[in-house]
C-alpha cells in the first residue's frame, strides 16, 4: 500500500469515527432538548397549580392515561423526591425556583451540546477536504 493509500485510510477511520461521535451527540442534544420542555412544562403546570383552591376536585394521574379523582387538601405543598427513596415538602414556588436552576444547567449543558458538535462539524469538514485532495 502506497503512503498516499494510507494516509487516505487513516483519514477515512478518523473521519467514521468523528462522524460516530457527532451522530452520539446529536442524540445527547435531543435528549437535552426534550429534557428542556419537560421542565418548563412542569413550571407552567405548577404556574397553573398555583391558581387552584383548596378542597378543589382534580384528576391525578396514576399511570399513563390512567387517572383518579382526588380532591387538593392542601394545593400549596408539594411533596419532592430528592432521592434514597426520600421525600420533602416543598411550596409551589421553591419548586418553581428549583426547576428554573435545572433548566439553567440543562441549558448551558445543551450549549456545550452544541459547540462540541460544531468543532467535530469543523474537522470532519478538514478531513473531507483532505481525503478529496490526496
């Protein structure tokens, strides 16, 4: 095999690979993505949760597409897992507050997401020009 051949070679395994990669983040990014509107349509369902009265009739759900009526004693706590199988009680708002850290974070991870996706974008380019060029 010629050097040229294997310079090709080489490159072409570094360019599957990259393309690899960059499929692997894309679906990291969709994840993220859809992470992301689960927040803000929790924190938009909590907005609305704010709004209800006391001894108010409600569905819960119980599994998917599976509801039972309950009646809200108290519409202001909410119980939080916060994991070990523990739980605490926490306000409409100071879940509000915590959402709105995690879709912070959420979001700057979909950032790096992101600027990680365009430099492999950006080298497997290069490599595309350099396989056409050898």
């Amino acid at each position: 095999m010629s050097g040229k051949e294997e310079q090709a070679q080489e490159k072409y395994l570094e360019f599957q690979l990259l393309q690899k990669q960059l499929e692997q983040l894309q679906g990291h990014l969709e994840e993220v993505q859809t992470k992301i509107v689960e927040f803000h349509q929790t924190r938009d369902a909590l907005h609305e949760l704010q709004g209800v009265k006391q001894d108010a009739d409600c569905f819960v759900s119980v599994a998917q597409g599976i509801f039972a009526r309950a009646r809200l004693q108290q519409p202001d706590e909410l119980l939080i897992n916060v994991g070990a199988e523990t739980a605490v009680v926490k306000t409409i708002p100071q879940v509000v507050e915590l959402l709105n850290r995690q879709i912070a974070e959420v979001a700057q991870l979909h950032e790096q997401l992101e600027s990680n996706m365009g430099k492999l974008s950006e080298r497997i380019n290069m490599l595309v020009e350099e396989i056409q060029q050898l």
